[in-house]
C-alpha cells in the first residue's frame, strides 16, 4: 500500500512542470491556471448554482423539486463518462511512464491502480466544484437544514 501511494503522488506529480524548466514557464502556468480557476470554473460553478436554484424553486409547486439535481447529476454522469475516456486513453495508453516503470520493483496491480487513482483524482477535482455548486443551488432553494450540506458532501465523496 505504501509504494501505491508513492506512485499515485508521483504520477500527479508528472503533470506539474518540473523545476528544471525555466522559471518564465512556470510562472506562465500559474498565470494560465488562475484565469482557469476564476475565469472559467468559478463563473461555471455559480451560474449551475443559479440554474439549478432556479430549477429547483420553479418545480416546489410541483413536488417535484429533486427532479432538477437528479437531470444535473444524470449529466455530470454522462460528461464524466465522456471526458473520462479521454483522461483514461492518456493515462493508459499514450503516456510515456510504462517504460520506467515496469522496470521497478512493483507489482502489476499497484502500477494499473495507481495510474487509474492519478486518472480519477485528475477527472474528479474539476467535477467536485461544479457538484458542490449545484448542491448549493439546491439546499438553497429547497430551503433544507445545515446539516444537509454535510449529508451532501459526504455524499459525493463516497
């Protein structure tokens, strides 16, 4: 289980730029990777808020009102799959790892799981702020108690 975990950090790792490139590079990725974050996944995040807000407070009349999170969650399930299988094709097959690490003292099984551990944590951080926002969106307007943004996140966790 140690060695897995080793590799699964050092697979997340391969994704960062190393510290011997130049510093201007890595400067550009963080700079890149910021107007990621709160130019596009903050903004995405809060307006799927307010859709599913909406939604939600539009279909209480109906008694219907889980119907909004549970047509979000059925596509967060279906983009998943599908950006999912890009994530995995890159990871599997197309990456250049295999060779260096067949040649360690591991197991297959803890070389196959950690690079699909590393795929999932990378397909999956991205997901979780959208879902978190949904779930804010929806313990809004349905007008739930505290504790239910627990029961939620604890939920999409497990």
């Amino acid at each position: 289980m140690k060695l897995y975990l080793k590799l699964v950090s050092a697979l997340l790792k391969t994704v960062e730029p190393s510290s011997d490139e130049k510093k201007y590079k890595k400067v550009f990725y963080n700079i890149m990777s910021m107007i990621a974050i709160f130019g596009i996944m903050i903004p995405m995040a809060f307006l799927v808020g307010v859709i599913i807000y909406a939604i939600t407070s539009l279909l209480i009349p109906m008694n219907s009102m889980q119907n909004g999170i549970e047509l979000f969650i059925h596509l967060v399930s279906v983009f998943s799959f599908v950006f999912g299988l890009n994530v995995i094709f890159s990871v599997f097959y197309f990456s250049g790892d295999i060779e260096n690490l067949l040649l360690l003292p591991l197991k297959p099984y803890q070389i196959i799981g950690s690079k699909f551990t590393a795929a999932l944590i990378g397909e999956s951080v991205m997901e979780f702020i959208i879902i978190i926002a949904a779930f804010a969106g929806y313990i809004i307007s349905a007008g739930l108690p505290f504790f239910t943004w627990f029961i939620a996140v604890f939920g999409m966790f497990t």
